[in-house]
C-alpha cells in the first residue's frame, strides 16, 4: 500500500476497522460491518478497496507503521557514531520509545497489535518500507548479541518484541496499569534489556534434568 498516497476513504475504514478488531476480534468483525463504521453507503467499500480482512490487517499495521518508522530512523540515525558502537539499552530505546508513545490510553493501534501477534493465521513479514526500521533494529540488537547461539538471539528478540508489543497495549487500554509518567516506559525497557542479556543455560544439563525432573502441581 501507498502510504503517501492513501485518500480518507482508506482512512475511514482502517480507523474503523483497528476500533471494531480491538472490541470484538478480528475474526468476529466482516468487511461490510466495518465499511457500515466508517460511514460508508457502499457497505462493500471495505472489499473493494483491500480485498479482504488479512489485507485490510496488514493495511492497518503499514498505516500505523509510518509516523513509528520515521521516529525510530530518526534514532537509529542519532545512533550512528563509527568511534561509538551503539549501546543495546540505546537500541531498545529506539525499538520501544516510538511504539511506547504513538497511542495512549484509550487508543487501539497496540491492543490491535496484540491481537495480531497472538493469531496464528496472521504472520506479517514486516517486508514493507514502514517497517525498515524495526528490520534495522533488530539486525543491530542481534549484532550485540553475538556470543549467544542463533537460535537463541532470534527467540530473545521474539520475546522482546511480544513483551514489549503486549506491554504497551496494556497501558493503552483503559484497565492497564495505572503508572504515570513515563516510569513505565523505563520499566519496559529495563526488563527488555534483562531478557536479552540474562544468562544462556539452554545447555546447561544439570539444569534441564532438575527442570525435567519438575512435576506440575
């Protein structure tokens, strides 16, 4: 999808669409109920102009994704110091301080995040050109991992990008916690930091034969 070039109509829908997904789930919700949302008198305006609801989700993320990419490059770019290597709490930074602040309370961009990181029929690539910067960030935080397995630096990056996508949708809805200020934006990423730095004992055998050993209660 043309960000630049997307007119109010695309605009409607996809307002109406990430609000009506967050309340009710995106399976829950058809294409003509969302076009009925957005004021539209053609109720098959939702179909006509993305298609169908997976591309009308993805639509939504890539919408959403611009005002987040500029910020992040922006950080990333104020980052770049040859004599200077990036710290990894400043790249954490860069990763949740643009998602952090994009919606607040009563917002539905992150709730609606949520909901598709946890469906397993929806899997974004995150291939587009809002997102360069997240595909940036993650290739610079998995560089400051280098002593850990592959396979472990892609899972602790996975769970960073859960916690912290799970986390801030948190705080947009109304029940999430109630911390002011940004406390909990440093909360976040103290325990996004801790996560990735925290000691590999994957192959530790004494500890998986005690975890194995470990009968559930």
């Amino acid at each position: 999808m043309n960000i630049q070039a997307i007119d109010s109509t695309k605009v409607a829908i996809i307002v109406a669409a990430e609000e009506l997904f967050v309340r009710r789930g995106i399976a829950s919700v058809s294409l003509r109920e969302i076009g009925a949302a957005a004021g539209q008198r053609n109720t098959a305006a939702a179909q006509y102009h993305f298609g169908d609801r997976e591309s009308l989700v993805m639509s939504i993320v890539e919408y959403r994704m611009q005002s987040i990419n500029d910020q992040r490059l922006k950080m990333l770019d104020q980052l770049k110091d040859p004599a200077k290597p990036s710290a990894l709490r400043d790249l954490l930074e860069a990763l949740i301080l643009p998602l952090a602040t994009v919606s607040g309370r009563g917002g539905y961009y992150c709730r609606f995040l949520a909901l598709v990181h946890s469906s397993r029929s929806i899997n974004p690539a995150y291939d587009w050109d809002t997102a360069s910067s997240f595909r940036r960030v993650r290739s610079e935080i998995a560089q400051q991992l280098h002593g850990l397995p592959p396979e472990t630096i892609e899972s602790r990056i996975r769970m960073v990008a859960n916690l912290v996508v799970h986390t801030v949708a948190d705080h947009e809805s109304s029940d999430g916690p109630s911390v002011g200020g940004e406390t909990w934006i440093s909360g976040l990423i103290d325990c996004a930091y801790g996560l990735l730095i925290a000691e590999d004992t994957s192959n530790d055998s004494t500890r998986n034969s005690n975890r194995q050993a470990i009968s559930p209660t």
